[in-house]
C-alpha cells in the first residue's frame, strides 16, 4: 500500500524546473538529536573543543549514499563534492554518480 501511495503521490507531483535552496537562520535546537538518533550522523570526534557550543556530526555513509542515488538529482560542482566528502565519514566508501568521482581524484 505504501510504495502504490508513494508511486501515486509521485505522479501527481508538480513538476519543479530545478531545486531551490532554503536555509534556516538557525537550527532547530533537536535536529542533531534526532540525526543521532535516526542513525544518519554520528559525533565529529575530530572537533575536540570544549568551548563549541555547536555539536559536530558526521553524517553516515549510508544516507549520503541514498541522497547521492535519488533520481532526478542536478549535477554537483566541485564545491559540492568537496562538502559532502569534508561532511561524510569514509567518504572514500560512497558510489558516486557517473562524470563526478573521477573528475575530483584527479
């Protein structure tokens, strides 16, 4: 029932020229938590300043993976590769998209 009501959601979606980006002034106060406890990131244990008040996360393999796959995805720059490496732990692990991987090792 799920993946008909996904597969139906799907094709009564608008369609969207491109993606737009939005950012919060802030983060929401629990977004960490409840990344930790989705299992999405986990603590950056190469932040070790006592005097950070923000909690530095890794996010897991696995979930950039699946965001790395979607479908209908844009083309990611240089810049943007560069994020989600510095942002992934084992980084080095993730299946890049055809055209993206090899341009940056080289």
């Amino acid at each position: 029932m799920i993946a008909k009501r996904d597969k139906w959601l799907a094709a009564k979606a608008p369609k969207h020229s491109g993606i737009e980006l939005l950012l919060e002034p802030e983060d929401p106060d629990n977004a960490n938590e409840a990344l930790l406890l989705l299992g999405i990131a986990e603590p950056d244990t190469r932040w070790d300043d006592p005097n950070d008040k923000y909690e530095r996360l890794l996010l897991r393999p696995w979930a950039v993976q699946a965001a790395l796959s979607r479908r209908g995805r844009r083309r990611l720059s240089a810049k943007d590769v560069s994020e989600i490496k510095r942002c992934t732990r084992d980084a080095d692990t993730l299946r890049w998209p055809a055209g993206i991987h090899n341009e940056q090792d080289d």
